[in-house]
C-alpha cells in the first residue's frame, strides 16, 4: 500500500549547518507531498508542500523538491537554527487521506 | 477563528470505561479528519468526514470506536470498554474541500492514558 519512509532521528546539528531529511513514498500514481512540523506543545504545522513532479515547495528557509523519477522529496535547509529544533514528518495525500512517516526529531545546538 | 481546537486536552480513564472527544474546525471547512498518534509514530489515519458524512474508516477504527459529525460542524470520537492500547494523542484536522492539494490544519490533540 502507500506509504512514507523517512530518516530515523533524532538528528543533531549545530547552528548554521546544513540539513537534509531524506524521504521517499510509494503510491500507485502521483500524490501530493507534504512536510509538517511539529514544535515542542504545538499542534502539526503543514511546512510546505508540493503537488506535482518537479514542484519545488519551500518556507522558512526549508525547501524540498518533488522527485518522481526517485519517488523522493526530501527536506533542506541552508542553516538550521536552534528554533528549527522539532519534528519533523514528511507525508503525501493520496485520495483525500494523509499518510504520515514516522517523523524525524531535529536537535540544534546553539 | 482560531483555528481547530480539541476538548479536552488531557484525559486519564481507567480501563473498561467510556472516553468521549470533541473537535471543532475552522469554521468554513466541510472535511474533518481523525488521526491516531502514539510515541515515536507518526499520525495514522482513523476516519474523516465530508460534511455530515463520514466516508472512509481504517481497519484501525475497531468497532468500539465511533465518530460522529451530526451537522456537519464539530465531531466527536468516542471509544468504548477502553484498553490500554487505547493511549495515544488524538488528533483531529480540517480542511476546506478535498482533493491531493487541500492543506488540512490540525488541532494540537487529546492525550488520552488509559490505566
């Protein structure tokens, strides 16, 4: 069936590093991506997003390019900072259902 | 509006007792989902409701889960003879039509413990 499949965490990086969280789905077709984020006592955050094959979404400095050729959309972001610390989950919707991985939790060391 | 908001945040229950959660969406959005999350997982999909209709469960929903959405603005999830594998967060989202591109805005849960 459909699923996401992320890099297990946590990840620790200092401050100004650059990050990659790696994702890949499989699907039957082309669903729409999806990276959330969920910060220490809030709710999930949709981060950005991506609805079609080479669509880059980005937000706060993350972006994330949908590859369809390597079924992948993985997450970047130039230089983290400690507020970046959370977790973070990358997801597709496929049929009007949000299928979650597993999250990745983020650690930035000032 | 301020977004979804979930009652209550917290609930402990013991075991074999009845649990009763509410959501409510934004107020213009006609889809309302129900999400499962428990400790290093993700969110798994339990329901969702168009309107007043619920259209899809998971095999996850056994038959002592129930959700409702009587008219079509806030929905309740009720769990029934609770087990303890019941603990988990409950989440509830929302989002204005349906579709891949619709953007579902979630509620930040209720953490139900069952003792």
């Amino acid at each position: 069936g459909d699923s996401v499949t992320q890099m297990e965490g946590p990840v620790t990086l200092s401050e100004e590093a650059f990050l990659t969280i790696n994702c890949t789905y499989t699907a039957t077709g082309y669903p729409s991506l999806f990276w959330y984020v969920q910060y220490p006592g809030e709710g999930l955050q949709l981060l950005l997003k991506a609805t079609k094959a080479d669509d880059k979404g980005s937000n706060k400095g993350f972006e994330a390019t949908y590859r369809k050729e390597t079924t992948s959309f993985h997450l970047e972001k130039g230089s983290v900072q400690v507020s970046d610390s959370a977790v973070y989950f990358c997801a597709q919707n496929r049929d009007d259902k949000i299928i979650f991985g597993k999250g990745t939790r983020l650690h930035i060391l000032p | 509006d301020t977004g979804v908001s979930q009652d209550p945040r917290h609930k402990i229950t013991k075991r074999g007792q009845n649990v009763t959660f509410r959501c409510d969406p934004i107020s213009e959005h006609n889809r309302l989902y129900w999400y499962r999350q428990t400790l290093g997982q993700g969110p798994e999909f339990l329901t969702y409701f168009q309107n007043e209709a619920q259209l899809e469960k998971s095999r996850l929903l056994s038959d002592r889960f129930s959700a409702e959405r009587p008219k079509g603005s806030f929905s309740t999830l009720e769990i029934q003879r609770t087990e303890q594998g019941d603990s988990a967060m409950y989440l509830c989202a929302s989002s204005f039509g349906g579709g891949g591109r619709a953007e579902a805005f979630f509620g930040q849960g209720t953490r139900l413990t069952v003792v």
